[in-house]
DNA sequence: GTACGGTAG
DNA sequence: AGTCCTACCGTAC
C-alpha cells in the first residue's frame, strides 16, 4: 500500500506518478490517458515545481556519476572486478538456503475491508483515503489509474465514479490483529511490517507438522455468513481454483489458487485438508485468513525476507510463489526481475542504475565492478547481495525504538503568532506520545515544509533529555525562531510542521536518572550505583571487583569521611584516584579506580564522583557526565561561587573579587552539608527552577528571574561566578577537545590560571588566602584542608591529589568549550557556558587544541 | 551532531 | 482549492 505505481519509465515527472502496468479491460483507461489527466491535473502547480525541481537535483547526481564513470580506467575496472569476486566467493560460501521465509500481503487491505463491511462498495472503484491523498484503491479504481499516495483531486478526475472512504484505522487494526492470531500459530516470533503485511519464519513449523495427524491439517469452511459474501462460495472456488468470488477486488485476475493443487485434500465437502509442504502451509495460512476475515492475502516462499516479498509480489492478488531452495532457482527468479521490485530500490536509485544500463537484476551482478567503484562500500555491497539473492534468514525483532515525531499539513500559515502556536501543539502532542511510551530525548528536531514544498528541518540536541510539552516547545520554538528570523522581513510561509523527538535514553540510563535522584536522598550510600549492571559481556568487571571491592573515589570518601566524622582511612583506600579515560572507539567515558584500572569494555556503566555533589554517580558518556555537573552548579546557583583573587598585575582580565561571596561560599558548604545528611534533593532545585519559569536552554538551567531572588545582575557577573565555580570545580569539556586532548596522567599542564602569574585564591575550606601558581597546588591545599591533615602525609606523594584536580584529566570532561551540536546562538550562553569573558576565555588551550568553534562561540 | 534525501508502508 | 504521515537509514559535512 501505499506505494505509487512502479515506473519502468524513468523520464520526467509525469509517468513517475502515472501507472505502468495498467491491465487491459472492457473499463478504465491506457496509460497514456492516465498520464495525460495526471498531468493536466498536476502541471503549474508549487507541487509539480518542486518535483521538477528534485527530478534535476537527481539528474545533477547522475551527471556527477558518469563523470566519475568516465574517468575510470579499464585497470581500475578488472582490479575492482578481482576484488569484488572475492567477496562474491565468500558471499557463495555463507549462502544460507535453510530458513523457509514466508512474506504475507493482504490483497489492497484497507480497501477489501470497506468493501468487506459495505456491500454497497462491492462493485464500485473505491479508494480510501481523503481529497488529498489516498492510502489504497481496489483493483476497480486501479485499472483508472487510481493508486496509493495519490491524492484524491487527481484520482476523482481519473475515475469521477471513484468513491473515496474516509480511513479507519481501529477497524483496520482489530482485522489485522485477527490475521496476526493464524500468523502466530505457525510462527510465534512473526515479524509484522504494519498492518496488512508480514513475514514468518515456518522452518521449525514444517519440521513438527511432518508428524502431525491429518486431523491437525484439517480446516473447515465457515458456513457463518454475517457479511453479504457468500464465504462458502469463495472457499469452494478456493479449492477448485476457480476466480475467487470476490469480484470486486480480483474480476480480471487469474486464479491464485490454480497451481500446486494436487495436494491438497477435497475430501469432506465442509473441510479442507493441507498437506506438509511449504506450499500447502501457506495455503492453509492464507484460506485461514480468508475463512476468518474474508479479505484474501498474497503470500511469497523463499529462503530469506528479501527473495519472499518479491514473491508475494509475483501473484498478487489472492496468489502465492515460492522460490525453493536451491541457488539456481534463486537466481533464476532474478535473472529477469527489475531491480526496482526489489525491497530497498526506489525510483530514484532506479533512475541511476538506469543510467549504468542497469535494468534487472542480472544486469546488477554484471555491473558488480563498476558498482563497486561508483558507490558507497554500502551500497554496493547491498547490490551485491540483491544482485546474488541474500537477504536475512531469521527475522530480529525490531529493536528499540529510535525517534517518535508528528507533524501536519496544512493550509499556508505566515504569521509567527500561528506558527508558534501551532508548533506548541505539536509538542503537546509528542509529549503525549513520549509520555504514553515513557521516552525521553535529547534531539529536537524542526521539520518545516514551506508553500513551494521545499523541506527543511532543524536540530538541536540538549544536555538533559526531554518529554514534556513545556520541555520540547522550549526548545523547538528556538528552532523555529531561527527560521522565522532567517527570512525576516519577509514572512515564514508554511505549509507543514513538524516536531520531532529522539536520542532517547536507554534503559540504564533511565534507571540511572531516577537513582541519581534517590541518590541524593540517600545521601551517599556508597554501594548505590553498583546496582548499575553492566550489559552481559561484562563478567570480568565484577570478577575483577569482587577480589577488591569498590570503595568509591577519592571525594566520595572525602565525603562520608566528613560526614560520619569517621577517623578510619586508611591510606590505600584513600588512594583511589579519580581518572578519566576516553576509549574512543566506544566513546564512553571511563573513571578508573585501582580496582578498574584495567576496564576496558564498552558496555559498563562508569562511576565517577560528582566533584560537586561528592556523589557517585554512573554513567556512560561525556554528556550524561556534564549534564549531572551542570545540574549540580546550577543547584547550588551562583552563590556558591568561590573566591577569585588575581592579582594587579592582570587585574583587567579577571573579574573583581566581590566580597560577598566569601562568606556565603562558606555558609552554603555549611548548608549542602546539612542538606545531604537531612535528605534534601539538591536536584529537585534545579528542576524546579524551570517548572518556576527559569528557562532550560542546551541542557543548562538559565537562572530563575522571578522577583525576590537573588541574581547576578549583569551578564558580567554571571561570568564572573562561573568563572569563580571554574576555579574549583573545572568546567565540563566538549568531546572533541576530549578525544583531542591526550591523556597523559599526572601531567599537571596547561590550565586557565597556570598562565597568569601569581593568582590568589581562597581557600573554601579553612578560608584563607592561598597564593598559588596552578591549580593544583591550590587544590592539593583544598584536599588538605579536607581532610584536616588526615591525609596530609599522601599529598607528599607524587601520584595523589594532583590527579583528583589535575587540570590535564579536569579540561577533558569539565573545562570551558562546547561541541559543535552546543554552539550557543545567544551571547548570554554563550557567556554562561564559556564561564568567562571573550578575551578571558580563549586560553592557550582552547586556540590550540579546542575546535574552532569553541573560539567562535566565545567571541559571538 | 546536523541537514538532507531515499525508501517503505 | 488542491499532493500525507511516521520511521528508519545512509551520506556529507
């Protein structure tokens, strides 16, 4: 369904959206008069231009191809001939012919069930679908040219007699899931691909029936007609392959059940008795679907998914092929077969393989060097598999879910008020959805369709995901802002929106989030997180930790040494180091302890300490990481802020200190302190300073503007604190400057204060001024402090502290800069994110090693 | 990560 | 008067 006519005819617009294959009959109409209403109907219109328009764009990557073609050598041809025939050895080798693959299509599904439930349609050209666009026709309205996925103006001028019925879609679902009951019988896992279509996989079911009785092979007919169709008729032609009584749908087709007949048993005069072949399953599937539906299915047999839906295309309507198992009967069904019936090749790769000379499938395999030279490494290889007749042999369940997304056409909205509005109910809508499915992403995505049909669409990933309508709108209406912006004066002129969610959350890290929260109530248990199983795979992980259990990070004992004013650390426990390691090939993110040092797997979920929070806290990337940390400084807010003292020498780069910080630093320690060990959720702050009207932009809590609140008055001053909590807690990282960055340990280098001479910082522990060269000194002494004197001897050694702040480990995952995808588009942000200044912030680093756009973003 | 296009149902 | 909606994948940057 669904699918606009097969074009064998690949010049211009007109016959893509024509019909081809028109059967003759005494009714409607040849090809070349559908063409020609179609294109009366369709020429001039924005539509028709826009299609032109793609068709050139089309032609334009044809063009580039022969050219490319041309300049191949006749040595490049045979070399890649060699090498392609390699892998066609191997590809021979690996042929798999032992699965029985069932593809079933219901015969023109919608269509048949209005027809099935209105007995008044029988005999009528029906489609279903709307004015504007139609979902399926009956085999009546098709022989005018009506199709699926053509609007409904163009069918009523092909067919005026056309009744169009408006779709159902419970009803529709209530008959396929009647069909889905037979399909489950023969097998469980079936795969269904929407609801008129799906595949089976019958090889374990042929295998048991060859010992079943006869009696378990019997069906009978239904005598029961609730319907105006006489369903004893249609199973009696059914048997005797006569034309199926359901003229309305099949009037001038052949018999599908004709062929391979000898089988079955016509014994009883009300049953039918299947024999055990694959043939005679799909029968029986097909008369069951019949006698409990009465709406008639097409059914391909083949050792894998690819060859059986083409078969069910082979015999359709009411028909079934099989393709049996042997390599020469496969690639005999492909010998001649057009590579546009192939599952995958559209109008458009039809076009290009046109253009090569490429037509069927044999063709293909001929072409096999060129296309290898010609193509992506998956695409080709994709033609060599439908090129050879291999497809999958089992059906996988389809995995999780990737985006969910809605949008709608309508009629031109231009003014920014509708456009926002409307763009607020589609997120209201997706919320809905997310929430029915309990997801969460992190992508919003913009679709906007313009009234000449040129699409566009608008993406923006953000650091804590979203579900909510208020949560998506907020960043969709930036989105869309933009877009409205970018053709000022002038008005965005729309003829469809869309949103879009995704990048959703997997499993663990849904857990995580909710245990991130209890977390925080718990106050620091330290085996929380280890509740975090690591996918399968992962044996060695806990083997290894089971000799030497994890005992937390360094601040994590720092903490609940602080809390539970315990005097019992001992030095090697003390000694777990905070590192963080990027396996780039997994791209996680990975905080090694002594015990996990050597971890290499990709799928474990990490545990770091929160240097904020002092919480243990799993993860599995970066951004789930700074997402927490940013919570986390947004939760304490800027009062939290320690003390920067620069000295005159540079005074003009670094912010003044301002006095009043210093002892609120001190009370707000004093506070978290009490918080945790009370059961205060910190985190709960921070979302409620969003629910309050505090704006979430890229994941950051923008500060709460509601009157009474404390805030920085000045853009200026909110840099200043940042750059403040920069000192002590590093800032996050973006993941390029990450994988750039190499991971030298204990290497304390370059750090934003290592470059000026003499800073003063205060210590937000014993309070005192420290005068210190680099930071990590400086937090050698916080440490100290810390754990007042406790551990005071460690810090002589070489390997301790230093790593906990070393700049080299802190700049990878919290230092100033974004990712690309972070790229503010407002100054406030941008200021907010980079912690400081323009001229402040692009440290050597950063102009170094730090991708452009961090310096980009840092001067917008 | 973003933008766009191809494909299918 | 007038040409859908949802989801996935691949490619290029």
């Amino acid at each position: 369904m669904k699918k606009v006519a097969n074009s064998s005819c690949n010049d211009g617009v007109l016959l893509r959206m024509g019909l081809n294959d028109n059967k003759a009959g005494m009714q409607g109409l040849d090809k070349e008069k559908i063409n020609k209403i179609i294109m009366e109907a369709t020429k001039g219109s924005k539509f028709y231009e826009n299609e032109l328009k793609k068709d050139q764009q089309v032609n334009q990557r044809i063009e580039k191809m022969m050219q490319l073609k041309e300049k191949i050598t006749a040595q490049q041809l045979l070399k890649a001939q060699l090498q392609v025939d390699k892998l066609v050895i191997e590809l021979e080798q690996s042929r798999n012919l032992n699965s029985t693959i069932v593809h079933i299509d219901m015969d023109a599904f919608y269509a048949a069930v209005e027809m099935r439930d209105n007995p008044e349609l029988k005999d009528k050209p029906i489609a279903v679908g709307s004015m504007s666009m139609l979902s399926t026709s009956n085999y009546h309205a098709r022989r005018f040219g009506v199709r699926a996925a053509m609007p409904g103006f163009i069918a009523k001028r092909l067919c005026p007699h056309l009744t169009i019925v408006p779709l159902n879609f419970e009803k529709y679902t209530k008959v396929s899931k009647e069909v889905r009951e037979v399909l489950a019988e023969y097998d469980p896992n079936f795969m269904p691909m929407g609801l008129d279509e799906a595949y089976l996989n019958i090889t374990d079911h042929l295998e048991e029936r060859l010992n079943w009785p006869e009696d378990r092979r019997r069906f009978f007919f239904n005598t029961e007609s609730t319907t105006g169709i006489d369903s004893m008729n249609m199973s009696t032609n059914f048997n005797k392959g006569e034309v199926s009584s359901s003229p309305v749908l099949f009037e001038d087709s052949t018999s599908p059940m004709d062929d391979n007949l000898q089988q079955t048993d016509l014994s009883e005069g009300n049953s039918v008795v299947f024999g055990t072949s694959a043939e005679e399953v799909v029968k029986e599937i097909r008369f069951r679907i019949e006698q409990k539906t009465q709406l008639t299915a097409s059914a391909g047999i083949a050792p894998n998914t690819m060859l059986a839906k083409m078969c069910s295309d082979r015999n359709k309507p009411n028909g079934q092929y099989r393709i049996s198992p042997e390599r020469l009967a496969v690639l005999d069904f492909l010998k001649d077969l057009p590579i546009r019936k192939v599952p995958g090749i559209g109008k458009v790769t039809e076009k290009m393989l046109k253009a090569l000379g490429i037509v069927t499938c044999s063709e293909l395999y001929q072409q096999r060097a060129l296309l290898s030279l010609l193509f992506s490494e998956v695409s080709w290889r994709n033609f060599l598999d439908i090129s050879l007749g291999l497809g999958s042999t089992h059906l996988e369940k389809d995995g999780e879910r990737k985006s969910m997304s809605t949008e709608r056409t309508f009629s031109e909205i231009n003014t920014a008020e509708d456009q926002y509005s409307l763009c607020r109910e589609l997120c209201r809508d997706l919320a809905q959805d997310l929430q029915k499915e309990g997801l969460k992403g992190r992508t919003v995505t913009l679709k906007l369709k313009n009234v000449n049909f040129e699409v566009k669409t608008r993406a923006s990933t953000v650091l804590s995901s979203v579900s909510t309508e208020e949560e998506i709108f907020t960043v969709a209406k930036d989105l869309l802002g933009t877009e409205i912006d970018s053709v000022a004066p002038h008005p965005l002129r729309i003829r469809l929106m869309g949103v879009r969610v995704s990048g959703f959350l997997t499993e663990e890290e849904k857990k995580y989030q909710q245990k991130s929260i209890t977390s925080f109530l718990k106050s620091g248990k330290e085996t929380g997180f280890l509740r975090f199983q690591p996918e399968k795979s992962n044996q060695d992980y806990f083997t290894k930790n089971s000799e030497a259990p994890f005992r937390g990070s360094f601040f994590d004992q720092k903490r609940a040494a602080r809390k539970l004013n315990s005097e019992n650390i001992s030095p090697n426990e003390s000694r777990g180091k905070q590192l963080f390691h990027d396996d780039k090939s997994s791209a996680n993110l990975v905080e090694e302890t002594k015990e996990v040092t050597n971890l290499q797997n990709s799928n474990v979920c990490k545990i770091f300490t929160c240097p904020v929070c002092f919480e243990k806290q799993s993860s599995k990337n970066l951004e789930e990481l700074n997402k927490h940390i940013d919570e986390c400084l947004n939760g304490m807010c800027v009062e939290d802020a320690v003390e920067l003292f620069k000295n005159d020498s540079s005074r003009e780069n670094i912010p003044n200190f301002v006095p009043q910080f210093k002892n609120e630093y001190v009370d707000k320690c004093q506070k978290n302190k009490t918080d945790q060990l009370s059961g205060t959720d910190q985190s709960a702050s921070v979302s409620d300073s969003s629910a309050n009207g505090g704006t979430e932009k890229f994941g950051q809590i923008i500060p709460d503007k509601s009157p009474g609140k404390q805030q920085p008055s000045s853009l200026s001053d909110i840099a200043r604190n940042m750059c403040m909590k920069q000192c002590l807690f590093p800032k996050r990282v973006s993941q390029d400057h990450f994988d750039k960055t190499e991971h030298t340990e204990g290497t304390s280098s370059s750090c934003f204060f290592e470059t000026k001479e003499d800073s003063v910082l205060v210590c937000p522990v014993c309070n005192s001024e420290q005068k210190t060269t680099d930071l990590v000194s400086f937090n050698r002494h916080v440490d100290v402090c810390l754990n007042k004197g406790l551990i005071q001897e460690l810090t002589e050694k070489d390997d301790f502290p230093a790593k906990t702040y070393n700049m080299e480990n802190s700049n990878r995952v919290f230092s100033g800069g974004l990712s690309k995808g972070q790229q503010c588009t407002n100054p406030s942000q941008g200021a907010k994110r980079s912690g400081l200044t323009a001229s402040e912030s692009v440290s050597k680093k950063a102009k170094s090693s730090n991708s452009k756009h961090t310096i980009k973003m840092f001067f917008k």
